[in-house]
C-alpha cells in the first residue's frame, strides 16, 4: 500500500465512504499509522473510539455489547502501533511503517491472543472499556 493509497483509506474511513469491505486488519492498522504519522489535529486515543462507532454505524454496523467498536483491541492496537514507531526512524513514510507493522506479530489479526485469553478479550468488559492484558503485559 502506497502512502497515497493509505492517505484514501484514512480519509474514507473518517468521512464514512469507505466501503465495509475495505475495512480489513490491514486497513485498521493503516489507518491508525496515518493518523498518527499525519494527522496532529487528532489524537486517536482519544478519537477513534467515537470514529469507529460512526463509521460502523455507516456502513450498518451496530455498536453493542457484542457487536462493534471494542474498546480494549482498539487501545492495545493503538498502543503497539505506537510502540512499533518509536523502533522506527522518526520521519518514517506512513507506507513504510505500515509494511513493518504487518511483517511484525501485529501483522498477524490473532496477535492480541498473545496478551489477553480469548474469553477475557471477547468478553462486555473488555468491549465497553479497557481491561489489563492476562496472560502478559504490552511492551512498555
């Protein structure tokens, strides 16, 4: 994926035109790199929660206690995206960044299983806020 193409998907995914079959691991780590790499005007710890929930709703998603935005794969994602830059040269193209993360364990959309049981991480808790890793810590 080009810088350009990641610039396409980040904009269609905050406007709420990207089509859900383009919403793939892949696109979610994309998008987070550039809006990390380029977009200062937001913080996606903050906004992505609200953006995930809008653009679910768009595409006719519904945001539950089962179905939806998940609170706690979208910190840890955004956790180890970040952790995974500070490894990275700091002025690292959005494409380049996106082609390491996906050749690192975060390439793999399993990776959080690493961290969490499957019952702690699939469970309402753990959707509608943050709960700590069970089986390790992320990195620091």
């Amino acid at each position: 994926m080009t810088d350009d193409e990641m610039k396409v998907l980040a904009e269609g995914f905050c406007a709420c035109t990207l089509p859900k079959e383009r919403w793939t691991h892949q696109a979610h780590f994309a998008t987070a790199l550039w809006l990390i790499l380029r977009r200062p005007d937001i913080q996606p710890e903050r906004d992505m929660p609200d953006l995930i929930r809008r653009y679910n709703e768009s595409v006719g998603g519904v945001n539950s206690d089962s179905s939806g935005y998940h609170e706690t794969i979208t910190q840890a994602s955004l956790h180890m995206a970040r952790h995974l830059l500070a490894g990275l040269s700091a002025d690292i193209a959005p494409a380049d960044a996106l082609v390491a993360l996906m050749a690192s364990p975060l390439g793999n959309k399993d990776w959080p299983f690493t961290y969490w049981t499957r019952d702690r991480l699939m469970a309402v808790p753990a959707r509608l806020g943050w709960v700590e890793p069970d089986l390790q810590p992320l990195p620091a």
